[in-house]
C-alpha cells in the first residue's frame, strides 16, 4: 500500500518513480492493475502498465517503460555479443591469417611494387607491340616480293632470285667473318688482355628483378668486350643460385670466351691477391692508368644505392687494393658517383682503346647523370670536331675541282 500510495501522490520526479517501479518489477512475478493515477509523463500510468497485464505476464528483465527498455536493450546486447564472440574454453580459436606479403610491406614500398607492376605490365605490352608490327612487316615485304616475281617473266625472275641469293650470302660471309674476328680477338684477350673481374657475391642483397637487371648489364658487357678494338678478358666469380640459373639460360652462355667460377674471387685468385684493385667510389686512391698486370674487380650489384660503402667494407676485410675511376677530374656528376656495371667495363674498354679518360667518360656516360657545364662543354667539343670535319671536306673537295677548272 505504501508503494500503490506513492503513485497516488502524483508529486514525485521521474527518477524516484522509475526506481521504484523497477525494484517492484524485480520482486514480484505478476503485476496487478493499478488504479488510474496521473504522473509528470507524456501518458498515463495505465497506459504504460497495459502491456503487463496478467494474460501476458512480464520477464523479470522487461520494464514498461521506453526508456528503461532501451538501457536494458543496451546493456544485454554487449553480453550477448560477448557470449557469441568468446567461445568456451573447450572451443579452439582459429588463429587469424598471416598477412600477406602486400599487407606486410609500408605505404611507400607497396607504391613502389605496384609502380614497378604497372611497369612490367607496360612492358610486356610493348614487346607483344613490337612482335606483332614485325611480324607484319615481314609478311607485307613477303606479299611484294611475291607481287614483284609474278610481274616479271621467267628470265628476269629467275636473274632477280639469283642477285638475292648473292646478296645473302655476302652478308653470312661477312657475318661469319666478324664472328671470326671477334673469337680471334677473345681468344688473344684470354692470354694477354687486361682482367676484369665482376663479383657475383651480392645476390643475396637484390630482389628477382634486380637480379635480372644485373644480367642483362652482364650481357652487355660481354657484348660490348666482343666488338671492341682492345677488348680484356672477362671474369665472373661467385657465380651461384638464381644468377647462374638465370645466366644458362642466356642463348649461347655455354659458348662465350670468359671465365666462370663459382667461387669467390679472393679463393680462384689467391695467388694473385696482391694484384687485385677492387673498383669503387668510396676509395681514396684515384685510378691513373690501367696497369695489364693488375686484376681490376667490379661489384655486380643492383641496389638503387640502398648499400652505401658495401663494396669499400668487403675489399678493405679482405686486405686488398682500393680505387676510384677519375671521374672528377673530368666532369661533375649532377648526382653521386655510382655508376652501373655495364657503364664502368665500357670505361675501362674505351681507355683500353683511347688511352684518353675524358674522352671515355664523355662517351660512355649518360647526359643527363653529367652536369649542365659539362654537357655544354661536350657539346662544343663535339661542334669543334664538327668544323674540323666540315673543313676537311672543304678542302677536299677543293682540291678535286681545282683539276677540272684547269
């Protein structure tokens, strides 16, 4: 009766009442009518208990009110979850997924995979391109030939077939002759030419694609060596794992005149160690001459100058010789001094030729690694050189009408 007189009164706030109604909502199993009694709410209390009536008795966890409702929805809702999200002890939690090697990597190193992505993509791209625009160009020339045949009669078609038959031959005669030369050549450089040697042994520092660009600058290299005037004699050390893997399948690997070992230089060469010269920008010592009874060591790495000082560390706990080509007394680099294994064996093999430093740098280096003077520079030697031509020509040319005038 208390409580029954406590709604009655009508003058109590709303907080007092809902703590009241609740702890009745708690005690009791069924709620009773109430008389009609009117309160601060929107709706009268009948309206609010209509719900509870004995035909549809209440959960102990139900409240006739919206309010209260709500809080209580609130609050089972997170056990709820809780119960489904945390399995019993006797359940086993699946671990979650490794992440993948895309998740593992930083923001910029995924730019970076997905920009050398795109790059492969466009590549493959333009060699499909360029393999089907010559495989139309091969079958339009083979269409005017045939035109060509079937316009002529049977002796100029057959003079025609001839002359081409000799003109192919001529040009296997000459190619097999440069062949020739070119053994010839690698041949004499086994026994007496300069040795350059690239080390293989920084593999293990340089991505698949790294690794394929250093073989492509490898094939270069010999490529180059072949055609030179004065070519040396090529060494690759430490020749093991995915770069060997890589270099066999080269078409005609098995043929080049070089040397291939699979150790390290400083075991296939250890007895002459003390002539061994390891090439690189951090060395002091600056390179004057090529001396023929030196080895001169090349690092075979690609690493986008992610290895600063990794070459000058190696030879200095080996105990050998350091230096540097003369880059600087030449021209100024527009940026570090690092240039790639292709570029540095074509230096050595334009000086072998030349003689002459700055004229194999400016040949051999790239504009736009070179500073704006010396590109300017360049450019007037090469206009010099230009004129000097030109006034030959004059002269020449001088000199065979001057007959005729007489």
């Amino acid at each position: 009766m208390k409580d029954f007189c406590f709604f009655r009164e009508g003058r109590a706030d709303n907080e007092t009442m809902t703590h009241r109604v609740f702890h009745l909502l708690g005690t009791t199993s069924s709620f009773l009518r109430l008389p009609t009694c009117k309160i601060s709410n929107r709706c009268s209390f009948r309206r609010q208990t209509k719900a509870l009536s004995p035909k549809a008795p209440a959960s102990s966890t139900s409240s006739p009110f919206p309010r209260l409702r709500k809080m209580q929805t609130m609050e089972t809702t997170p056990n709820d979850q809780n119960s489904t999200e945390n399995p019993t002890n006797d359940q086993a939690i699946p671990p979650p997924p490794p992440p993948t090697a895309t998740q593992s990597l930083s923001k910029n190193a995924q730019k970076k995979l997905l920009k050398q992505q795109r790059f492969e993509t466009k590549k493959a791209e333009k060699k499909a391109a360029a393999k089907e625009q010559k495989k139309r160009e091969a079958e339009r020339k083979r269409k005017e030939w045939e035109e060509k045949l079937e316009s002529l009669d049977e002796e100029e078609r057959s003079k025609l077939i001839e002359s081409r038959r000799g003109l192919r031959k001529e040009r296997m005669a000459k190619r097999s002759e440069e062949r020739e030369g070119k053994i010839e050549r690698l041949t004499r450089a086994k026994e007496h030419g300069q040795n350059i040697v690239i080390d293989l042994e920084f593999s293990h520092l340089m991505s698949p694609n790294e690794i394929h660009s250093l073989v492509q600058q490898i094939m270069y290299c010999y490529a180059v060596n072949g055609r030179s005037t004065s070519p040396g004699h090529l060494w690759l050390t430490g020749c093991n794992g995915e770069i060997e893997s890589q270099l066999q399948r080269l078409p005609g690997f098995d043929k080049w005149i070089i040397e291939k070992e699979n150790r390290s230089y400083i075991e296939a060469l250890q007895a002459h160690k003390d002539n061994l010269v390891y090439l690189t920008a951090d060395a002091e010592t600056m390179l004057d001459e090529l001396d023929p009874n030196k080895l001169y060591i090349v690092g075979g790495l690609v690493d986008r100058n992610r290895w600063k000082g990794i070459t000058m560390k190696k030879a200095n706990d080996q105990g050998i010789q350091t230096a540097k080509l003369p880059i600087g007394n030449y021209l100024k680099m527009s940026s570090s001094q690092v240039l790639t294994v292709n570029q540095v064996i074509e230096i050595l093999l334009k000086f072998l030729e030349t003689r002459d430093w700055k004229a194999s740098f400016f040949q051999v280096i790239p504009q736009r690694k070179r500073f704006e003077a010396d590109s300017e520079e360049c450019e007037e030697v090469e206009e010099e050189e230009n004129g000097e031509k030109d006034d030959q020509f004059e002269r020449k040319k001088i000199c065979i009408e001057s007959p005729s005038h007489g």
